[in-house]
C-alpha cells in the first residue's frame, strides 16, 4: 500500500503509545472530520469515536498504516454517521481554532470559508468524502480509492461531480459565471 510515514505515524513507530499518537494527530483529524462533517462538535465527536474504535485495535494495526487506518476509520463513521442521521445541520462560517486570529483578510477568509461549508454541505457524503481526502488530505486518487473501498473511476466520477456541484453552487456561481453564459 502506497503511504507516506507523517509524524504522527512516527510517534507510534517509535513508542506503540497510542495517547501520544492521538494527541498529536487530533488538530489535523478534527480539521479533516470538519469538513467532512460541516460541523465542529459533530467533527470532535467523530473523531472521538473514532479513536476509540481505534484504541481497541492499536496494538494490531502496523505503524507504517497508521494514519491509513486512522483516515479510513474516519472517513468509514463518518458515512456510517450519515447513513444513521439524514438530517440538516447549520455549518459554522469558520474554521474554530482561526476565529480569534485577526488579518486584514479575516472578514473575506471567514466568508469563504462559509460559503465553501455551505457548498459542501449540499454535496453527498461520498462526494463530500473525495473532495476532502483528495483536495484537503491531498491524497492520490488510488490511495482515495483505497481509504474508501471502491475503484480509481469512482474516485473520478465522484470528483469531477462534486467539483461540478461546487461550481454550479448558487454561492459560486455568481462569482464566476460561466463562459458563453447569456447576461
């Protein structure tokens, strides 16, 4: 399995301590399962549970699969969450640990950001699910396709859909109107 060793893989290479491991993985995963989940308190959640039900396995899971293992348990609750709980959740225009940084840019960042929350939120849980591993994780179509169980095509149909939908998103496509559109 094609995997990049990250530090947080390394931790569990070179102590097995499964604490040390999750505290150092928490920000990156909490972030991961928020745009997965469009939700901070549902992504904490999702993240704690996931842990758990990583927990019970640590000493079996191999340290170069780590984060494999980890991400896929992840992305795998997640659409287990979303198959159980098909109802609507308000998005937070913001990313939680950049709320109180303040930038000349801050008021345009917190607009995008809620304007992307709320372009993903009408997207499926799959499609949502590609997005994320592939754009924010920046994983490769075939390491994608892994995580989630299924083919490189549907990874690639999953893709350019919900890159579509985003573009056709009324959030979006005011922005950027399409080409040869009629005024």
């Amino acid at each position: 399995m094609p995997h990049n060793l990250t530090a947080t893989s390394q931790v569990h290479a070179e102590s097995g301590d499964f604490a040390a491991y999750a505290g150092a993985a928490w920000p990156r995963l909490v972030r991961t399962a928020h745009l997965l989940t469009g939700d901070f308190h549902d992504a904490e959640d999702l993240v704690q549970t996931t842990l758990a039900k990583v927990y019970a396995r640590w000493w079996r899971i191999p340290s170069d699969d780590v984060d494999f293992y980890v991400r896929r348990s992840l992305v795998n609750n997640n659409l287990s969450r979303t198959r159980k709980r098909r109802v609507a959740q308000l998005l937070m225009p913001f990313v939680p640990e950049r709320a109180h940084q303040r930038d000349p840019g801050h008021a345009e960042a917190v607009t995008q950001r809620a304007a992307l929350d709320t372009a993903l939120a009408a997207l499926s849980a799959r499609q949502r699910a590609v997005l994320v591993l592939r754009y924010w994780e920046d994983l490769g179509e075939a390491e994608t396709a892994q995580l989630l169980g299924c083919s490189v095509g549907t990874v690639k149909t999953h893709a350019r859909r919900g890159l579509q939908a985003l573009r056709n998103h009324p959030v979006f496509a005011s922005r950027h109107p399409v080409s040869g559109a009629r005024s």
